[in-house]
C-alpha cells in the first residue's frame, strides 16, 4: 500500500461525510443531489477504473423504454401497473436526464425506434396485443406509443414489417459521462479512480473502508456498483456482460434511429455516420455471466453475420472497433435502492435500461439518506 501524506489524508480521506462507489451514471447522479442536499458536504467517489468502467460509458446509448415484445414478455411476470410504473420511471429518468445535462450537450435525438422480427410468429403476437399496450401506455403518452410500418430501410433475412416508437431516443453516451463528470466536479466533489474498494465495516465510528490504496472512516457510504456488487453486498445482482462492435464510416448510410432485433436481444444505431451494433448474449447466457471485459469468438461472428446479411446486406462493411460492458441483472427488473445498514446503502441492477433510469436511481439513493 502507498504511504500518503499527512496533507494527503488531511484534504482527502478525513471528516468524509459520504463516500460513493462507482462513477457510472447513479453514482455520479448520487453525488450531484447530495451536494444539493447537503453542499457543505465532503463527498468522494471511489472508481476502480482508471476511466469510469462500468457500463455507463460503454453502452449503446439508447434513450428507450422498452420495445413491444418486451413490455408484452414483462407482462407475463408483472401486473399491468408494474409494467405501467416501469415504463414510467424510465420516462421520467430520460427526461430528468435531458434536463439535467441538456439535449444539445448529450446529443440527444429523437430519431425513433424500431422492432424488428426474424419471422412472422412474434410480429403477430405483437400486433394482437399492440392496442392494449398503446392504451395501458396512453395517460403517459397522450397518443399511440408502438405502430406498424413497412421495410423502409431495405433490411434482408426478416419480416416485412416493423413496429416503431416515435418516443425513442439516442444520446452520446461518452458525452453523457462527460457532462456528468463535469458537473459533479465542479461542485466540489472529489473523484478518486483507480481505487478499488475491497471490503467495508459499518460500525460505531461510521464505515471504515478498506481500498486497494487507502483505508479511511466515512459516516455514510452509497454503493453504486451495478454489476460488479458480488464482491461487496449480499442482493439479487448477477454480472451480464453486453458484446459490442462499430464500423468504419460508411458512405451514405441511411439508416436512422435505434433499433431492436429478436426480442431485443441485439440492437444497433446510427452513430457518426457508423453502425453501432450489440447482443447476442442469448447465445451462451452462462458464459456472459462475468465481469471480465473480454469478447468471444462466438457472439462477435455472430454479430458481423448478422450485420452483413441482415442489417447492411451486399455493402463492403469493416468493422473500426469492439468491446464489451458489464450490466447488473437479475429475476426482477426494479432497481435494488435501499438501506443496507445503520450507514450504508445501495442503487443497483439496473438491467439494460440504465440510460433511462440511472438519473432517477442516483436522485433516490442520495434520498435515503
Ligand atoms: C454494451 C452495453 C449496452 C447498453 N446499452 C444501453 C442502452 O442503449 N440504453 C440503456 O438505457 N442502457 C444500456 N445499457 C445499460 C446501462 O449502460 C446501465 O444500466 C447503466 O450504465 C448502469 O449504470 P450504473 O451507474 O448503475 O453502473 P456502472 O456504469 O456499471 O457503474 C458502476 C461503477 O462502479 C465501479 N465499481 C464497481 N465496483 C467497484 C469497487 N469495488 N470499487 C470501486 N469502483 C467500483 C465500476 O468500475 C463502474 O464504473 C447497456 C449496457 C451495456 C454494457
């Protein structure tokens, strides 16, 4: 372990009022509604990634709130105002995210969304149950969230018709992350990467946390940790890593928008003139199931298959660039946000839709508090 100075733990790791895990979007969020809250605060944030490594600044970017046949399969094992408050909450968090941070600064556009289908079966179960998602939807939209539209993008291998959300978004996912760094440090918020926290104990004199760099007493700690959370907390939240790639720039791409394919299971954008292009977890669930940043073999040939045949057929398509990201998943979709002990608490699995709801978890951690 480094020896620090006695001006070093004098400035940095003395009379810390909070201490957050994680730089990702709700810790960072978390960081700026306590500084709100208590501005006389000193509030640190631990990273253990030299950049944040989380999935916030990995993701597709998507500003969505789920597709048909999600909301249909979420039905399935939640009641119509469960799935009514989800789809609320990540509205609610997209708009909370655009006003904090402005469209124009996270590029935010409202270019659509698309369903597509390998086949008929599911299309068709989507169009029977298309209505009454529109009307459970309705006192949040005012109008028809989900409709059908032909293939106008040219796209081959699948059905001939989509379904389309006009509400649906892309941001700048870099630029969020960005924002949100800027944001935060300018209030004074000290973020320490690089420092991994190893394990904790809530006790009399508060927490005391034991760092891959440090070990310092904080009277409040806030784990945003998403799927990294095993090594730290004892909840329903297991590692999901996302497989992604992007291409080089391609010449006239007319492809505009965010769109889902096969239940939602692979997803890709416009970004830059490129296609970004991810999924594919399907294939080996169990495999995926880790926090090691690696790709594999099998979904990345999967990946450009389905780029050249499906998405950008008979085109000369290279691919720029490849990585993966870590989500934090489990049986249910709620967010885990609540009081661990006496002095620690946690904001955490947030699926795949931390882009919608990450403002409002980070908001309501900072509130348990
Ligand atoms: C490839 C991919 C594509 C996605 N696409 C979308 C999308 O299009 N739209 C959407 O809404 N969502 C998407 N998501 C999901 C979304 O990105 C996440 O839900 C969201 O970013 C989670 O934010 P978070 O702050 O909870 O966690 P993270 O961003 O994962 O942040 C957790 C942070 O905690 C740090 N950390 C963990 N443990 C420790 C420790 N012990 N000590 C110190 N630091 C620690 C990590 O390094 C990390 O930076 C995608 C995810 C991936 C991986």
């Amino acid at each position: 372990m480094l020896s620090y100075s006695y001006w070093e733990l004098k400035e940095w790791f003395t009379n810390v009022n909070f201490t957050i895990v994680g730089s990702g979007i709700v810790g960072l969020n978390c960081a700026l509604y306590l500084k709100q809250k208590y501005p006389k605060a000193k509030i640190i944030i631990l990273e253990k990634g030299v950049l944040p490594q989380g999935a916030s600044s990995k993701n597709a970017g998507f500003a969505c709130f789920g597709s048909l046949s999600e909301l249909i399969d979420d039905l399935k094992n939640h009641s119509e105002e469960e799935v009514f408050n989800l789809v609320k909450k990540r509205w609610n968090g997209l708009e909370l995210l655009r006003k904090n941070l402005g469209d124009k600064k996270i590029n935010f556009q409202q270019n659509g969304g698309y369903e597509l289908f390998l086949d008929s079966k599911l299309f068709d179960e989507c169009l029977e149950k298309k209505n009454d998602i529109n009307s459970l939807l309705n006192p949040l939209f005012k109008r028809s969230v989900f409709k059908t539209e032909k293939n106008i993008f040219n796209f081959a291998n699948i059905y001939n018709s989509y379904i389309t959300n006009i509400f649906e978004g892309q941001i700048d996912t870099g630029k969020m992350v960005i924002e949100l760094l800027k944001k935060v440090m300018s209030l004074g918020v000290q973020i320490i990467n690089a420092t991994e926290v190893i394990k904790f104990d809530d006790n009399l004199n508060g927490v005391s946390i034991k760092t891959s760099r440090v070990e310092f007493t904080t009277e409040k700690l806030l784990l945003a940790t998403n799927g990294f959370s095993k090594s730290l907390l004892n909840e329903e939240v297991k590692p999901a890593r996302a497989q992604v790639l992007i291409t080089k720039p391609i010449e006239n791409l007319f492809i505009k928008g965010t769109f889902h394919l096969d239940k939602g299971y692979y997803y890709f954008r416009n970004i830059d003139n490129r296609i970004l292009f991810g999924g594919g977890r399907n294939l080996d669930f169990k495999a995926e199931e880790t926090t090691s940043f690696n790709q594999t073999k099998l979904i990345q040939n999967k990946l450009e298959e389905i780029l050249k045949e499906t998405i950008l057929p008979n085109q000369k398509i290279e691919i720029a660039h490849r990585w993966s990201g870590i989500m934090g998943v489990g049986t249910q979709k709620k967010a885990i946000i609540k009081q661990i002990s006496n002095n620690v608490y946690c904001g955490v699995r947030l699926g795949g839709m931390g882009v919608a709801i990450g403002s409002i978890v980070g908001k309501e951690l900072a509130e348990l508090v």
